[in-house]
C-alpha cells in the first residue's frame, strides 16, 4: 500500500513538475532570420532583416480590403503618441509607448497581460517628446532603449527586469529611443540628441548580460577615419549624429546598417569646417566588431537639419543584366538613392520630392552637386524641402515581387536661419530655426519609386503632410495614412485608394503590421494612444 | 473681416526644448520674472540685431518674420502697452490655454529679444486710438456682422474679431480688409462644393482630410461630405470675405471702422 501511495506521489509530482518546465526559447536567432514566413511573427521592427516591411500574407487583398472591419482597440489611458512597432509572436503583442512604458497584449482580443513601467529620472534632456519605437526580443527576452540612454531587457513572460545597463549619461543630452536590432548574441543600438551637443555612437550588447561588446562612434574624432572632416578642435565632441532609427542586416556579409543623424549645430557650421564624417550618411559595419566596412554620406556637411535616420533598405534588384545587392533610401535632404551594398558606391540617385540645394547627385563622386544660396544665415534663406525633409523617420516598404519602393514623400519649403549660438548643456543647440511662409501650401503623397531607375511610378496625394510608415503585402496592397487619421489601403501597381477608415488620430512616424492568427489575417495600426486591429469578417 | 485667430503660439524650437526639463539646467539665469534694472540691450544696434535673430529663429515662425502676426498676434499692435514685466513673464512662461509654452532661454536671450521687439516697436507704439469708433460700430454693423462677431453679437462665417483690435496693427487690418484674399487663416478659407446634381455650395473649410471635407455654408450650416459622393470640391483663390476697395469703404469709414475694432476687448459672456 506505502509502496502505491509512493508510486502515485511521485507520478504526480512528476505530472507537477513537467508542468511547470519552461518550454524552449520562443524566440532563436534563426527565426529572426526567417523574417515573415512565420506568419504568425513579427520579430523585428522591419518584419525582416532587410527592412522591407512587405508580408508576405494574402488573405487580404485588393479585392476584398474593403471588408475590413475592426476587430478590437487596445488605448493605453496615457498623453502621448504611439512610434512604436510592435513585436507579435504566437497571438501575443509586445509593444513600447511614452515614458518607456510597455505592454504585452491579448492579439486576439486586445486585452492587456502585463503591463512595464520604467521609473524615469528628473531632468531629461529630449528634443522631440517621451517617445519609443519599439522592443527586440531574442530568446524569452526583449530589449528596449530608455529615455534616459540605458538599454534595458525584459522578461517576455511577466515584463519584470532582467537587466538595465547605461549607454551613456543623460545629464550630458544622451537620450534613447530606436528599437534595438538583434543580430546573433547582440543586442544593437544608438544614442539620440544632437540638438544637444551629444557626440553620438552605435553599440552593440551582450543579449544575455547586457554587457557592452563594441562602439562605433558617428562622428569621427581626431586620429580616425574620418577625422580629417572635422576641424581640428573639440567641435567633434558635440557633433551630433544620433541613431533614432533601427538599421537592417546582411547576413551574407554580416553587416549592419545604420543611418545617422545631423551634426551639430544643426544649422550654424561656421565652427564645424568640413563633411563631418559619419553624420547624414549610411554606415555599413561588421555586426560583430563594429568595424567599418564602407560608408555612404548623403549630405555632407549638412546645414539644414537633414538627418538621415531613415531605414535603409535592403534588397535585390537587376541593374544592366546583373543582380545587385543594393540599400535604397529615401532620405529627409529629398533625394532617392539606391547604393551598392557591397561597395557602398551610389548606382543611382535622383529627387523625389521638390529639392532646391542640390542641381544632382554626381555619379563619379557619390556627392550632391550644390546649387548657390542655400546656406542659411542671419537674414534667412529659402530651401525646399523644409526641416521635416522630403521624408523622415517613418519606414518605407519594399515590394520585391514589383520592385517597387513605397515612401511617404513631403512637399515642403521653409525659410532656414542660422546664428553663432553659444553651446550650453541642457539647451536646444541648433543654431539656427526655420520659419515656413504662412501662405505656403504643405502637401504630401505616397510615391512608388523604382529603384532601378530612381523614376516615380505613381503617386497618391494627401491633402497636407503625413508621417505615416508604409506596410505591403504580397497579395497587392500597400497600407498607409494620411496627416488626418485615416489608414489607408492601395493598390501597390497603381495607387489607387481601395479602402480608409478614419482612426482619429493619424498613424505619426510608425506604420501597420500585419500576421496571421486563428487561420485570419490582422491588419494591426498605432495611431495615437491606440493600437486598432482589423480584420476581413468571419 | 480679417482672418486672424486669436491664439498665442510661439516656435516649436521654443515648445520642444521646454521637454524635459523637470528642474533647472545649469548654466546662466532662468529667472521667472523680470531681472531688476534696466535692460542693458535696450538701444544697442549689436543687441538688436541679436535680438531680431533669436526672434526669427524661436518666435517667427508662429509670429510672423515681422513680428506682425501669422498663427500668433501681431505684436507690433500688442506690445505698445505692454510693460516689460509682463512681455518678460510672457515670453518666459507662455500663454496658458494657447499654444505658447513656457521656454527655458536664458534671462538674457529673452532680454535681447525684448530690445529687438522694443526697437520695431518704435514706429507703433505711437500709433494712437483715431477715428470715430460711433460711426465705426456703425460701419462693423451694416458691412461686417452677417459674417464677423464682435461682442456678443454678429455672423459667424468669418473669424470672430472682438479681440483683433488689440492684437493686429492698423496696417495689418488694413491690409486684411482691403485685400482678403491675400490671406485666408486656416477654418475660413473659401471653398465650393459641386454636388452630383450640379449644385453648388460656397463655404469656409473647416476640416479636411484626404476622404472627406467639412465646411460651414454661407448659411452658417455646418457640414461634412466625403469627396466620392460629390462631383467636385473646388478650393477658391478669393475669399468669401469681398474686396474692401475705396469705392466700397471710403478711407474714413476704414479709419471709424479700425477705431471701433480697437475698442472692442471681447466677449461679455466669456
């Protein structure tokens, strides 16, 4: 009878314990590198390594997108706006707000499942509002850039966390707010706050300690490569050139890329004599060392503010008989480039939005070709586009099945001044403002450009500026919105609006994501407070 | 009859660097009031020219380039009575309930731009009350009232103007009188609606978005269409608001006219 009683105790135990054995890792570096054709994931601020935001999912398509309906809104109760993706994985949503709040959410239903605050300190130095643009996860964890520069994991089950580690202070102007980008054991990141005198960097982490394993600076100083493009003083230790925008990842050449922010100040350059290497370019680096491979540099000695923190795009695509490896970018100075990925050298570059400082990029140096008048100064002086740029933060997509380039374009103009501003810490360091003309029409599009020709394809106009990111499908569609609230559904060959729903507030430097759950494809768009998902009807 | 809102705004540089700062930076003077003495840049050519570049760069874009207005008041018209203390705690802490926020400039930034706006004030502040405001009110009542309010009573159609007087320069109000298509202020730009049985209805727009429009109609009806149920939407050059020229409102209806709007402090009921 002992001998039963025992045996039954002990299966029980055993039944106890097996269930409370932590499964695998829900998350590997090789399903990361899968992308989306998991389609119940989405792992990484682009959807894929390469950044192109496209689905490969077709339920939804042109002919039946004007079936959407909601399906559930999730609000977060908090003042401020999403610029977040958010993660999905297996019917579960992970995604970051204002102040480094964080949530993980019912895909089903919208409902919440635990809630991450972060205590913040007093006396922040921001530019541009509490925001952040989303996790990464690798294994059971995420990973979240701070207001405060420190790089923070979370466990993915219950949002306690597991580590905090700083990047650098933000008493001095640092700041974070890119979703972080996982590439094999470490975690990559940079720094925000060039309106602050920062001197700005990438930096990869140990996933697992937290543990800093390099640092690639943006602005190169004295005895670097790069050096010799900032003048011989200490101007390079406020030079700006923050990373506020995710970069992407070849595998094949294990490298990252990033783009990089303005220099500082943005708009007076009298005391920064040079290109000011790495700020307003792209950077290719080994993932590994943070060694530079190449570098493509947009806007050299830039005097309008024209970060170039927009995604860099990677894809494939024939270029006079022969299939190149190539990171297209649109870039906030208003020009379309498509680049070399193993070279770094320039293939083709062209406006996509009106552009008055440059007459062309020139094809035998890489660099734009400068018309006169465009320095700002005292009395002011007029540029197109605006501060804003010709596009800025909000990710493009990529349609490879079209090649097809889907950007959110910005038709605008402003009246730059620049001034000899003494640099304090704590205090806006631009230099300079601009000012736009009271009369002057802003207006945006969503343009397909071709990335082969730099030639616009087609063109869908709002009524006034958005900072809406795209999304496309395979099954056709690009998603989209406009600077009034509406989410909108395109055709991706043509451009016509097949379908809009009025959200209340506009999709602001974020985009929709799209999976799969319960055999029915989610269309899911942050907008405001809110995360909406919708769905075809059942 | 101008299009001016009455919202004080001052530049998003000015809003944005105000993030953040939960205590003081270190550093020169914040000082929330007026430091004592008197404004050592007030006269100074080299302060001035400092003064009008920190405005064009913190403050123009919402103020004007000129200072005379643009989504902010003209502060040519505002300023004459304006003592320092207050221009100072203005500039300083913003204007609740506007769009004008408190800014972290050191003490002496907003010093030098007050010499700036002290310095073009010059030519205004001079600007004495004229004009026979009785005749004036007169004038508002039989030209103006269909569309503008002023007070308590009056049409709606066009911005409401019981504050313009004291926010706008009389070269400003001039101008907008005399030429009201020059400008149209966001909410009162003029608009047709072309329905799909050819009807047309003009209005102000009050709304947009890339599906849909919302308008009041010149019979102050408000009013929302979405663009593919109607066969045209088409955004006028000329204001709604007529063209003021001589022969309509000689010079001294137009001076009686200012100098009744420059009486009006606004609403009794607000």
């Amino acid at each position: 009878m002992r001998t039963i009683t025992l045996a039954v105790a002990f299966a029980l135990t055993t039944i106890t314990l097996g269930a409370q054995q932590a499964g695998p890792p829900q998350v590997t570096n090789q399903d990361i590198l899968n992308g989306l054709k998991d389609p119940a994931k989405w792992l990484t601020y682009g959807g894929t390594y390469d950044g192109q935001r496209h689905s490969p999912l077709t339920q939804i398509t042109p002919a039946n997108v004007q079936q959407l309906v909601p399906q559930w809104t999730f609000q977060t109760g908090q003042l401020g706006a999403f610029q977040s993706t958010p993660i999905v994985i297996d019917g579960v949503l992970y995604v970051t707000g204002v102040n480094n709040n964080a949530w993980a959410i019912d895909a089903r239903s919208g409902r919440q499942i635990w809630r991450y605050r972060r205590e913040l300190p007093e006396g922040m130095i921001l530019c541009c509002g509490p925001v952040n643009r989303g996790f990464a996860v690798l294994g059971d964890r995420l990973y979240m850039s701070t207001l405060d520069a420190h790089l923070v994991a979370l466990d993915m089950k219950t949002g306690t966390e597991l580590f905090d580690v700083a990047m650098d202070d933000y008493k001095q102007g640092y700041s974070a707010t890119v979703a972080p980008l996982v590439v094999k054991d470490k975690v990559i990141l940079g720094v925000a706050g060039a309106e602050y005198g920062i001197r700005g960097f990438i930096e990869a982490h140990d996933a697992a300690t937290g543990k800093r394993i390099w640092r690639f600076y943006t602005v190169a100083g004295p005895g670097e490569t790069g050096g010799n493009t900032w003048p011989r003083t200490d101007a390079y230790k406020r030079g700006g050139g923050s990373i506020w925008v995710t970069g992407t990842y070849d595998p094949e050449q294990n490298l990252v890329f990033f783009g990089t922010g303005n220099p500082g100040p943005d708009y007076f350059s009298a005391n920064r004599e040079g290109d000011n290497l790495f700020t307003a370019s792209v950077v290719a680096l080994d993932a590994d060392t943070g060694t530079l491979k190449w570098h493509y540099q947009f806007t050299p000695h830039d005097v309008h503010d024209w970060d170039s923190t927009q995604v860099p795009v990677l894809g494939e695509i024939p270029i006079e008989g022969q299939n190149r490896k190539v990171v297209m970018f649109a870039n906030r100075n208003g020009f379309y480039y498509t680049i070399d990925r193993v070279t770094g050298k320039l293939i083709v570059a062209k406006p996509f939005v009106e552009t008055t400082w440059a007459k062309e990029i020139s094809y035998l140096t890489g660099r734009p070709i400068l018309l006169p008048d465009n320095h700002p100064n005292e009395l002011g002086v007029r540029t197109c586009p605006d501060l804003g740029g010709g596009t800025n933060f909000m990710a493009p997509s990529y349609d490879p099945n079209l090649k097809l380039f889907f950007v959110t374009a910005r038709e605008t103009c402003a009246t730059y001044f620049a001034y000899d501003q003494k640099f304090e810490i704590g205090v806006s360091w631009t230099g300079g403002g601009t000012v736009r003309p009271r009369e002057q029409r802003n207006w945006g599009a969503l343009r397909a450009i071709d990335p082969i020709t730099a030639e616009r394809k087609w063109e869908f106009r709002y009524p006034t500026v958005s900072s809406s990111g795209v999304l496309s499908t395979a099954s056709g569609l690009v998603f989209a919105g406009d600077g009034e609230g509406n989410v909108i559904a395109l055709d991706s060959r043509t451009g016509k609006s097949l379908w809009h729903y009025q959200l209340g507030f506009p999709v602001r430097n974020t985009g929709g994501t799209t999976y799969m759950l319960d055999g029915r494809q989610y269309l899911l768009v942050p907008s405001g407070a809110t995360l909406t998902a919708f769905a075809l009807p059942r | 009859m101008t299009r001016m809102r009455l919202i004080a705004l001052c530049t998003l540089v000015v809003s944005l660097s105000a993030v953040g700062f939960a205590q003081d930076p270190p550093g020169p003077k914040r000082s929330d009031t007026l430091p004592p003495g008197k404004n050592p840049h007030l006269g100074r050519a080299d302060s001035i020219k400092s003064g009008q570049v920190l405005f064009q760069t913190r403050c123009a874009d919402c103020h004007g380039l000129d200072a005379r207005g643009y989504r902010g008041p003209d502060l040519t018209a505002v300023l004459g009575g304006m003592p320092d203390e207050r221009l100072f705690q203005t500039i300083r802490k913003g204007v609740p309930g506007s769009d004008m926020q408190p800014n972290n400039m050191t003490d002496d930034d907003v010093l030098l731009i007050m010499a700036y706006l002290r310095n073009m004030n010059k030519a205004t502040v001079t600007e004495t009350a004229s004009g026979n405001a009785e005749n004036g009110r007169k004038v508002f009542a039989s030209q103006c009232a269909t569309c503008h309010r002023a007070g308590d009573s009056g049409g709606r159609l066009g911005p409401d103007l019981s504050r313009i007087g004291s926010a706008r320069s009389r070269d400003a109000l001039t101008r907008e009188i005399r030429t009201p298509s020059e400008w149209m202020a966001p909410g009162y730009e003029s608009v047709t609606i072309v329905t799909n049985d050819g009807q047309k209805i003009r209005g102000v727009k009050k709304n947009e978005d890339t599906f849909s429009i919302q308008i009041m109609d010149a019979r102050e009806r408000l009013q929302g269409y979405m663009k593919s149920d109607v066969q045209q939407v088409v955004f006028e050059k000329a204001s709604l608001m007529p063209e003021y020229g001589k022969e309509r409102l000689n010079d001294s209806d137009l001076n009686d006219l200012i100098g009744y709007l420059r009486t009006l402090r606004g609403s009794s009921t607000r």
